[in-house]
C-alpha cells in the first residue's frame, strides 16, 4: 500500500516522495473510481455521484437527484449535474467544496482498502493531475514537470487535492494522529496543498 500495492487502486496515481507529492488521474483518489459509501439512508456508488446529487439538491431540483442516483458512472452522474435547473455559480462555488470533502471523508472512511491508501499519504501533498481540469486539478498531466511545482498551477486550482487531504486530516485526527497536510521534515516550507 501507499507505494502502489494493488495495482489497479493505484493505476493512475505517481508517489513521488522527492517531491512529496502524490499525483493521480484516475486511481483511488479520483470522483469517479467505484467505491460504496452511505449517509443518511443513502448509498453511494462513487464520490462524484454524491457531489452531484448534492448539487442538484443544492438547487432543489428532485429530477436531476432521482436521474443521478439511477446513473452508474462518474461520466454519467457529471453529464447529468451539468444540467442542474435553477443552477448558480456563486451559490455553488459556496458549497462545492465541502461537499467534495464530505464525499471523500466518507468515501475513504468506509471503505478499509481506501482509508489505508490516503492515510499512506500522509506528509505527502495530494494533487489531480489533469490536464484537462484546472479547476479540480492543475491543469496539466504527472508527465509534466511543472505537475511537481505548485508555483507553476493555474490560480485556485487542486480543489479535489485540498478536498482530500482535509478528509485524510479528518481521519488522522478522528484516530488522534497529526494531521497530515504538514510536511513532516519541514520540507517545501512546511505546509502543503497550497492554501
């Protein structure tokens, strides 16, 4: 584990420990990877499939959260929260991030395989290394170089990193350890994930 022991968990994710990052696109951090969690009654087939429930709730839209919970993949469930009625960018942008960090504490919390894998992380900054998302991700792939220099990404990017590491501190701390997001050593000026 957290240096890539099951090979399909870690299929799309680099650990580089010189660097003290954990890149991924696709993988067990991602929205979309299958992974069972309930609340409230509900269960949840992938992270993504609760955030976009939960917008569509947001904008009280009982259609769209019937269509999502139907929906059985991440491509699916965002297709559909595209299309969210009565949507507003301000109101989301507001509560997307505690829902996407709600999603991957439960997500990670209920699922042991998971739970293991994030807690490994620990020390390490977690980045989405997308080229095609620079909102949720950086904006440009593990394979370029500037992926491993957090001065080099787009403005108020690597939301879905932050998100996950405020749910591995959650689970660090819920268990009494330290958090995780601080650089152990001191190292890249002893914080992580660019907040």
């Amino acid at each position: 584990m957290g240096s890539g022991g099951d090979s399909e968990l870690n299929a799309k994710v680099t650990w580089d420990y010189d660097n003290g990052m954990v890149l991924f696109w696709g993988g067990w951090p991602s929205q979309w990877y299958a992974s069972t969690f309930t609340e409230g009654g509900m269960t949840f087939n992938c992270a993504e499939q609760y955030m976009m429930y939960h917008k569509a709730k947001t904008f009280d839209d009982r259609d769209s959260m019937d269509l999502i919970m139907k929906a059985k993949t991440g491509k699916q469930q965002k297709a559909l929260g595209r299309k969210v009625a009565n949507f507003n960018q301000k109101k989301w942008d507001g509560v997307c991030d505690r829902i996407v960090e709600q999603a991957s504490f439960l997500k990670h919390s209920q699922n042991q395989n998971f739970m293991a894998e994030l807690k490994a992380t620990r020390g390490l900054i977690l980045v989405e290394a997308s080229p095609l998302d620079n909102v949720w991700g950086i904006g440009m792939g593990a394979d370029d170089p500037r992926s491993r220099d957090p001065s080099t990404w787009p403005p108020k990017s690597n939301r879905l990193g932050k998100a996950l590491m405020k749910a591995r501190d959650r689970l660090l701390l819920d268990e009494g350890e330290e958090e995780g997001t601080k650089k152990e050593q001191g190292e890249q000026g002893g914080e992580g994930g660019g907040e």
